[in-house]
C-alpha cells in the first residue's frame, strides 16, 4: 500500500490538564473521502484542530505528504495546501463575498482568484449572486457554501471540513454533500469530513471512523460501517444509547 | 381581528403635549427655584444676603420645557420609524467629494489670509487648521490600528510622544534638520511600534487594550522620570523650526521673507507649517487607501475579523499584527516630529492619556475604518473644543465667572453617548469592499442584520 498523504499517529492532546484525544491513529489516502463520525464532545473536532497545529498533539505525530507538521505553526500546515473550513465557518462577517473569496488565495498572494472564482460559482452559483454582500448577512447554508468554496480558492491538494451539515436544511445539506463529491471525483480532491450526522457522511465517504471518548473505535469502509449494528445502534436509529 | 387596517399619518395629541410641558415647567420651577434661582453670600461684615440667579434659572428653565417638548413631538410621539440607511455618500459624490475637499484644504490658509488679513488670519489657520490637521493624521494613524487591524490600542500617544522626542532630542543634539529627522522619527517610533507589539501578540480585545494603555504611561513615565535625558517636566524648549529646504522663517537675510522679497511676518511660517502637516496627513491617507489593496492591508482586515479564519488560511497573523502596529506608530512619529517642530517646545505633558483617549475617540465616532469619519470627527472635537473658547455670549447667560472649555469633558462625553445610541458604529458605518467582481456596490454596515443559524 502506497503511503498515505495524511497519517496520525498516536496522537494525543491536552486542554489543560483534560486528556481529549488519548491516542488517536488514522489514515488518509490520497484521493480519498474519509470521514470521522461521533458523538457530541468525543474530539472529533479536536482532531482536526490538532492537525491545524492549534492545539497542538502532546504526544504522537502527524505527518502530511512525508513531512512532519506535528509542530508547525498553523499558517505554515496551510501553505502545505491543506485547505479547512473550520467548525462554526468562520467567514469574515463584514467582508463582502467576493473578499471572502478572495482571502482564500491569501497563500498565492491573490495571483489566480479570477481563474478559480469560475470554478466555485459553479459549484455554488448562490454565492455568484451574493458576491457584492457582506458575509455576515448571508443565510447559515450560504456561509457554509462561502467557507467551503474559500478553503477551495487556495488550491488544496487536500481538504477538511468540519461538521459542514451542522445546522442547515436537508435539501442544502445534499447539495453541499454533492458539491463534496464531485469535488472528489473530477479533481481528485482528497477530503476529510468531521461529521455528526453520521448516515450522509458514510454514504459519500470511502472509508470512515468512529471515535468515542478520544478513542478511534472502529474503522472500516463508509459501507461496512453503515451496515455494522453498533454504529446503527449509536449514531443512525435515532441514537438511543 | 384584522390587521391590515392603513397605518393613521403620525398625529400628535396636543393637549396632551402641552399640559406635559406645563408641568415640566412646574416641576422644574419648584426645583430649579430655590436651587438655582436662590444663592447666599456674605457681604463684607459675615451677613448672609440673599440674591438671585434668574437669567440662569430662566435658562435652564427654557432647556428643560422645550426640550420636553421637541422629545414630545420629534422622538416619542412618533410611531417607530425603520431604519434609515447609513450616511453614505453615492459613489459619483464620492468620487468628486475626495478632490473637492483637497482643493478646499489647499486654498483654506490663502483666501483666510486674504479675507482676515495676516494678523487675524493666523488664529484660524493654526489654532483650527494646523490643530484639526493634526488629529486627522493622528485618527488616520491609529485607523490603520484600531479601525483595519481591529487591535485596540489605547497608548497611541506614546508613538506621538516617541517622534516627538526624537525630533527635539537629535536635532538639538546634532543639528539635524528636520527633513532628515522626519522620517528618523516615523522610523523610531514604528520600532517601538514592533517593541509594543512582540508581547501583546497573544492578547485581544480589552486584554491588548489595557496593556497598550500600560505602555502609553510607561513611554510617560520614563519622559518624566529620566530627566538627564529628557528633561523631565521642565519639557524641552528652543527645538529647531522647519526650513523649507535650508531656508529659515525668520526675518534675518537669508531668511524665507528677505529671499523671495516679501515683508517679514510670522503668517508664513504658519502658513508653511499648514501645508507641511496637509502632506504629512494626506500621505497617511494616500498610503492608508493603497494599502487595504494590497495583500498586507486585506490580512488586516481580516485580522479584525477573525484571527483563526486567518491563520487557516495560511496568514501569518504575527508579522500581520506586528506590520499594523509599525505602520500605524510610523504615521504617530511623522505626526509627533511635526508637532515639536511647530511648537519649538514639547513636554510629557502633551502626551498624557487624554490624548490617546481622544485620538481614539475620532476613530471610533467617525466610524472604525473610515477616513471620512475620522475628518468630520476630528473637526468636530477638535474644531468645536477650539470654538467654545469663543463662546464668550454664553457668559451673558450664565454670568461673567462661566468658561465654557471646563464643560468640554461633559459636551465630549455627552457626544459620545449621543453617537453610541444614534449611530452605533460610528458616523460613517459604510466599508468600501477593496475586491469587486464586475461594479463597485458600497455595502453597509447598519443597514443589514448579521444571518444566522
């Protein structure tokens, strides 16, 4: 097996003197949708913090692309080309759209907005109609749209998103799940997805894992799992647990 | 029930009104009577005499019942209103409005001197001019800080203060003129910019803020204190003046008046010292409006916005932070090099807290990030502090003993409230967007609510 573009390895992190991930090991290939799936408050989103340096891993290592980022400060894991539309979207309210947009080539010193501005409107033509309003009036799928399609303009080899469904409708969740996937196929964007809403997230990924109480507890394939009686019983019919 | 009955035109119950007036009045006579309308003195021999007050009382008297009354018919006997859009100039004014007002500033000290005459012109163009230029490239400073990098700085005078000094100290030391020392100080005072900035990286908000207030009175406090080197109180006097390129404004014969053979007068150093801080300011804003488009002035702006957002997307947000505090105590020390050479004389006395906190103030009432709403802000406090001394009507009312500027702190704070509840995000809340896809749309800040969920 070729080696993969993003590996954790017994990664563990503190706040303060609260162990929130006590070990963590994962794979993700590139090409790969991978997603990890879990309860409210079992670390998934401080894993992919952890990835983006911020808190940084006490104990364990993270390597992307053959280099170790386990120590790297945040902006420089971004100029990497790991692009992440972080939990809460975190778009600049009182920027316009287009600015928004625009600060996703912050890396590449703006050089190809125009150029990749084409490909996000069309895969979010709302956000071409709002292009001229302030971020922060925009509906909550339209903010998940922008901070996707700005983690976009900085040509990411690999993508992380957090909880995008979080909040929103699910006729724009399909589409935001959809955008993923074509994404995925047509440039073979690597992606790896946070997600509570555990039945989408493993029927768009590849392969997907679940984590409890800062533990990976099982992997295996979006199918596999989908189809195993515990992560039914947790996550898919209707959690009682 | 239904609803949808036509809205009645705003009618105001007069009757209603006026008996409210009418007992304002009562009230406030039986009040403001005794209290104001009554003092005692001792005369000569310790007797108390009784005398009146009742052009004030009838004063305040008046202010109460009419303002009642305007508060009656314009505020609460209105039905609520929606919301009116912003102060925002079109675009085609904008556009004309920047060269307008650059003209007018150009040709100020000039028709003043021709309509007032060089002696009664020089009050207008120092005291109001030069004074309001002052603030503006001071707001225009600490804009760059505070309105595009959202770092509240509540110790700007110590830049000021810094450029000052650096002026004062190198060219009485050294004799350098002041067009070397110019951009010495920016350059001094940008570094101190960067010594503030390396330890209040991690902080925000009102943290930063009280750490950059602590910096302003350590900056003061070593003015003071370190009195071989400064002087201490005693402040530093006989600073060398301005030359426009090697040539003095003095009446020797070299001198400014004597070469291009005009009478002596002390109005053309005035009047050089006027276009000397016009450039200084307008250069801050010129370099201000080119910034915000370039890569350096966005990370600023979405510095203030949100600094995780920013790191994620590969911003560096320490040498974007440290970059706004240099660039903004630059402009302080260009402004503070200025001010020494126009006064001959500095001490820590002009650069103590207050000074900050009304630089600050221009910032915040004219709209944060605004160079037009620093401009009407700076003329309004600083212009209006400089009018009440000329208020001299007043004391008809209030009585020959009554100064006006003693009320300056509470018309200050009075203008502040007045602003937070009217305007809450300054006087002019528009942010010009710097990227546009196809045409220019001014987007508002107060006119839209934020989204959610």
């Amino acid at each position: 097996m070729t080696e993969p573009l993003l590996a954790v390895r017994g990664v563990e992190t503190y706040y303060g003197n609260i162990i929130a991930l006590k070990g963590v090991d994962m794979d993700v290939h590139e090409g790969e949708i991978v997603t990890l799936i879990g309860a409210n408050g079992a670390g998934k989103s401080t894993l992919m913090m952890t990835i983006f340096g911020s808190p940084r891993a006490r104990t364990g290592r993270i390597t992307y692309a053959g280099v170790d980022i386990t120590k790297m400060p945040t902006h420089e894991i971004a100029r990497l080309r790991i692009a992440q539309s972080p939990e809460g979207r975190r778009i600049f309210p009182r920027m316009t759209v287009m600015e928004n947009l625009q600060m996703g080539a912050a890396i590449d010193d703006f050089a190809h907005v125009d150029e990749d501005l084409d490909k996000v409107f069309a895969l979010f033509p709302r956000l071409k109609e709002r292009i001229a309003q302030r971020g922060g009036t925009l509906s909550g799928g339209e903010q998940q749209m922008l901070a996707i399609a700005r983690a976009l303009m900085s040509r990411p080899k690999m993508l992380l998103l957090d909880e995008p469904s979080l909040g929103l409708a699910p006729l724009v969740v399909k589409g935001i799940f959809d955008a993923i996937r074509e994404l995925n196929r047509t440039e073979g964007l690597t992606v790896f997805l946070v997600e509570q809403n555990a039945f989408h997230a493993l029927k768009l990924a590849h392969r997907g894992y679940v984590m409890v109480n800062g533990v990976v507890t099982m992997s295996g394939t979006g199918r596999e799992l989908l189809a195993s009686p515990e992560v039914r019983a947790a996550y898919l019919e209707g959690g009682h647990h | 029930m239904s609803h949808d009955a036509p809205a009645a035109a705003p009618s105001i119950d007069w009757s209603r009104t006026l008996k409210d007036a009418v007992i304002t009045g009562l009230i406030a006579t039986a009040i403001l009577g005794p209290f104001i309308g009554l003092v005692t003195v001792q005369d000569m021999e310790h007797r108390l005499i009784l005398q009146t007050r009742w052009p004030l009382f009838l004063a305040l008297l008046a202010i109460l019942v009419v303002g009642r009354l305007l508060l009656q018919i314009f505020v609460w006997g209105r039905p609520a209103k929606p919301k009116r859009a912003p102060l925002a100039l079109p675009p085609s004014v904008e556009r004309i409005a920047a060269p307008f007002f650059i003209g007018l500033l150009f040709v100020f000290p000039i028709s003043v001197l021709f309509a007032l005459g060089p002696q009664g012109s020089i009050k207008w163009i120092d005291n109001y001019g030069i004074q309001i230029l002052i603030y503006i490239m001071l707001g225009w400073g600490l804009n760059i800080v505070v309105g595009l990098a959202g770092l509240l700085d509540l110790g700007y005078v110590a830049f000021y203060a810094v450029g000052a000094y650096s002026y004062a100290l190198l060219a009485k030391t050294f004799g350098l003129s002041f067009w070397v020392l110019l951009p010495l100080a920016g350059i001094l005072a940008s570094f101190w910019g960067i010594i503030l900035g390396f330890p209040v990286l991690r902080l925000r908000g009102d943290y930063l803020a009280i750490v950059t207030l602590a910096f302003g009175e350590i900056i003061r406090l070593i003015l003071i204190n370190w009195v071989d080197f400064t002087s201490g109180y005693a402040g530093i006097s006989g600073i060398p003046r301005p030359t426009l390129f090697g040539i003095p404004f003095n009446a020797s014969d070299n001198g400014f008046a004597a070469t291009f053979g005009l009478e002596f007068s002390p109005i053309h150093r005035t009047i050089f010292l006027y276009y000397l801080i016009l450039a200084l300011a307008l250069l801050t804003a010129f370099v201000t409006t080119k910034l915000r488009r370039l890569p350096i002035g966005r990370a600023w702006e979405a510095l203030r916005e949100d600094e995780i957002a920013c790191r994620s997307l590969g911003i560096n947000t320490t040498t974007t932070k440290l970059t706004a505090f240099a660039t903004g105590a630059m402009f302080a020390g260009f402004a503070g090099s200025f001010f020494a050479a126009r006064q001959g004389f500095i001490s820590p006395e002009s650069f103590t807290f207050m000074e900050s906190a009304n630089i600050l103030a221009i910032v915040v009432l004219g709209g944060m990030g605004s160079l037009w709403g620093v401009v009407i802000a700076a003329v309004a406090l600083v212009g209006g502090f400089e009018l009440m001394r000329e208020m001299d009507f007043l004391k008809l009312i209030f009585g020959t003993d009554f100064d006006p500027t003693q009320y300056r702190t509470l018309l200050f704070g009075a203008a502040m409230v007045g602003i937070m509840l009217w305007k809450p995000r300054g006087l002019i809340s528009t942010r010009e967007p710097t990227a546009f896809l196809k045409e220019r749309k001014a987007v508002s800040g107060s006119l839209v609510t934020e989204g959610h969920g």
